[in-house]
C-alpha cells in the first residue's frame, strides 16, 4: 500500500467503579499530542512519554459525587 498512512488516537477513560472504590491514581497525563506515563512503583525514574495524531482526555478533574 504505497502512500497509505496510519492516524492512531489514544484516550484515557474515566475509572470505573472498581478502580474508584480502591482509590486509585491517574499516572497519565496528557499536552497536545504527547501522553506521558509515571511509574507509580518508581516515581523518581523519567515518565515515558509518546506522541499520538489524536489524544481524548475524557476524565473529570474531580470524581462526581454519587448518591
């Protein structure tokens, strides 16, 4: 396939139930069309970062209260 080219999109989805109730962590982080990784285990090693042709960030800033 001469001339085709691949576009590729990453999203980082909100936590579900299960990864809310065990108060989990966001490690992504995103600008532009870079997302970067932090080692949760390894804090001080240098986050890995990777760059996408899309990137959606569809997590709230703050959890919504239920109930």
């Amino acid at each position: 396939m001469a001339g085709a080219s691949v576009k590729v999109a990453v999203r980082v989805r909100p936590f579900n139930s299960r990864e809310m109730s065990r108060d989990s962590k966001c490690i992504i982080q995103m600008s532009g069309s870079t997302t970067t990784i932090v080692n949760p285990k390894q804090p001080k090693e240098t986050p890995k970062s990777f760059s996408f042709d899309y990137s959606y960030w569809c997590v709230r800033a703050q959890p919504v209260p239920r109930g």
